[in-house]
C-alpha cells in the first residue's frame, strides 16, 4: 500500500481529485474527512496518481476510466500549438531524399493516432503534397517542419524535435537508410531498415 498523508493545503487539492475521479468511474462517496488515507497499487495505476497524489491525464470512455498522456509542443514561432493524449510512438528517423531536403539532415518523428492530436494555431499550418500518398505540415509563420500525414494512415507523425521538453521520447530505429544522405553515418547502434520497418 501507498501512504498519502495530510501535509495541508496541496494534499487537500489532491484529496478532492482522488474522490472525483472515484466518484466518477465507481460511484463512491468520499469520506467526510480525508486525513490519511491508503491508496493501494491497483488504484494508483488504475486511476492515475502517483505516490504523492499527483494525477496524470485521466479519459472516461463508456463509463470506464482509462489512462491517457499529455505531450505538448510547437512550432519555433509559437504560432502553432499541439497536444497529444496518447503515449508516443518510438521515434523514428527517416532517411529518404524528402524528408532530408525539408530538414536538412533526416526528420526524426514520432507517431501518434489522429484523434489523439489537437492543434492550435491550425490556421497557420501550410500542407504541402510531397507524394501521391502523403502531405507535409509546416508553420507558415516560421517555417518550422511539423507534421507528415499518410493519406490511408489512422496516425499522425510529428517531429519530435517540436515536442517540449522534458518530451519522455526515445530513438527507436532508422528507415530508408538506404537512400541516406552521403555526408554522415548512422552509428547510435539502432536497427536502420533499407527502406521501411513494416
């Protein structure tokens, strides 16, 4: 079991969100007087707070509670603002001759599902069609590379440089190493796929 106990007026906050979230997905009352209470391991992973009572993006979804993530970034103007609600993808960095040319080096990006992305600041997104199959989003304000959107695909990448930090993102593998730029070597280790991962 985990211990939270009273330490004043932030333990009161969480107090009051601990028994929101329970009445919320099990219908229970809170006790009159919250004191010290136990809060076992089950609750914490179920329901989201850590040991010291902080709560982490919660969902309910057809009256059940579910654990989301809050990632936030932008672009280098602040013109475009993004959020993501979902856990992250690895990031990946891709080597083909596009994405090289747009950024100069190769995009490192991270893919998260479409509904899981809101987006302020749209209106300042210019969509470029780089391909029969794909689009391109970049700030047109400042230029900053953002987004890349497959026509077929349920998920959106996102360049993991735009997300703010501390970002929790981690280098998972290359792909189109194969068309690589002739000026620099892929050594951090990582599995580099000659075209793509799938």
């Amino acid at each position: 079991m985990r211990i939270i106990a009273d330490n004043g007026d932030r333990f009161n906050r969480r107090w009051e969100e601990v028994a929101e979230c329970c009445r919320q997905a099990t219908g229970w009352l809170k006790p009159k007087s919250p004191a010290t209470f136990k809060i076992s391991d089950d609750f914490v992973e179920r329901f989201g707070f850590d040991a010291s009572g902080d709560r982490r993006q919660r969902s309910v979804v057809n009256g059940r509670a579910i654990m989301t993530e809050r990632h936030t970034g932008g672009c280098l103007c602040g013109a475009v603002r993004f959020l993501t609600t979902a856990r992250p993808g690895p990031v990946v960095g891709c080597h083909c001759s596009q994405c090289r040319r747009q950024t100069g080096l190769y995009y490192a990006a991270v893919n998260v599902p479409r509904p899981a992305l809101s987006i302020e600041g749209a209106e300042a997104i210019r969509w470029y069609r780089s391909s029969e199959e794909a689009q391109r989003g970049f700030c047109g304000n400042c230029g900053s590379a953002l987004f890349w959107q497959g026509d077929r695909s349920a998920e959106i990448s996102i360049m993991a440089g735009a997300f703010d930090e501390p970002s929790g993102l981690a280098f998972g593998h290359h792909i189109y190493c194969a068309d690589k730029g002739d000026f620099y070597e892929i050594t951090d280790g990582l599995p580099q796929y000659a075209v793509n991962s799938t």
